[in-house]
C-alpha cells in the first residue's frame, strides 16, 4: 500500500522516469514484500529551477540529476530493512540508468494502516 512520489529533472525521458517507479516498485515488492500490484506512483518532472537543493549536504555533492523519492507506507518495519531498501534502489537505479548513487535521495513516511482509503469512500484497513 505504499504511496510513492518521485520527482526529478526534466531532463529525464518520460520513458526513463516510468523506468525509474517500475525499478523503486521491485525493490519495494522484494525487499518490503510490497503486495503484487501495489503500485501507486506520482512521477514529476520538473525544470531545473524547481528542484531546490543544497549543492552538497552529509559529506554527499549531489547533481542535476538527483531523484527525490518519497514513499508513504505502513510503519513498523526495522531500520534493517529500510536501509536495505535505500541501497537496492540506489545501486538498481544506477546499474540499470547509470544514476549516480549520491543522487539517490530517499524519504519514507510510516503511516498506520487506518490512514488509508483505496476508493469507495471506505477505510479497507480499519478495523470493521
């Protein structure tokens, strides 16, 4: 059930941005065990000026060419896991689109399962 939203330069196809959520999608599906069709994605590309960022930040110098990647999820899952998420998708986007890994910018937000409606105007995961 994540929520994933991915921003990016214009710069990027839109061929290579739908490469991109497909890629972030299996590592959320093998690492995560995301649910088989779980893919709810927000893609944007953005001109340059609209993607305001520090040139560098923690000992990391980022490019033009960094992705900011959002995902909303259910909480609980341990720091392990999470950062075995980050670094899949870091060196997935890099060995399949040559994205440098320090432009790899990752959020999760944990939400609780309540905090969700698939449609209908219903809560499918609150207690009934």
């Amino acid at each position: 059930m994540p929520l994933v939203r991915i921003d990016l330069n214009k710069s990027y196809t839109p061929e290579t941005a739908k490469q991109i959520g497909d890629i972030v999608y299996v590592a959320m599906e093998e690492e995560l065990s995301v649910p088989k069709d779980d893919k709810f994605q927000i893609i944007t590309r953005h001109e340059t000026s609209e993607i305001n960022i520090p040139h560098s930040y923690l000992g990391i110098e980022y490019s033009k060419g960094i992705i900011i990647i959002q995902i909303t999820l259910n909480g609980g899952r341990s720091v392990d896991l999470k950062k075995q998420l980050y670094k899949r998708i870091a060196e997935d986007l890099h060995a399949a689109i040559q994205i440098r890994t320090e432009d790899v910018f990752i959020s999760l937000v944990e939400v609780d399962k309540v905090n969700w409606s698939f449609g209908k105007g219903e809560a499918q995961y609150a207690p009934k």
